[in-house]
C-alpha cells in the first residue's frame, strides 16, 4: 500500500522566513508578485504556508512596501 505521508519529502527549510528570505532575493515590486513567485517556487505548500511568508515579508517592509497607499 502507497505511503501517505513520507517526511523524507519535507524539505526541513520549509519555514516561512527561509521561504521569504528566498523571494527577497527576486526583489518582488507587489505582495501579488510575491506571492506568485512563492507558489513557483513552492508549489506543493500549503497555501497557508505561502501567505505566512508573505506576511513575514510585510511585516519586514519587504514585497509589497510601496504597494499600499495607508
């Protein structure tokens, strides 16, 4: 029988601030932009996974900064 979890898998790397450290090497001008390069990147994440990078870049001043007029 197939095996439905295999941690081998898992890349241990797999945390939001490596994920956003990796996008900020892009210099990502929109959250959207971020985001979409995450999901290239990371394509088999969790899409919760994907959005607390995207956070941790916000609350970091990184993808995005300029993107929203407050």
């Amino acid at each position: 029988m197939g095996e439905a979890f295999r941690p081998d898998r898992i890349a241990a790397s797999l945390a939001p601030e490596s994920m956003a450290a990796w996008v900020m090497g892009y210099a990502p001008a929109t959250d959207a932009e971020a985001l979409k390069l995450l999901r290239g990147r990371y394509p088999d994440s969790p899409l919760s996974l994907r959005v607390a990078a995207l956070d941790f870049l916000m609350r970091r001043g990184g993808a995005g900064a300029g993107s929203r007029r407050r």
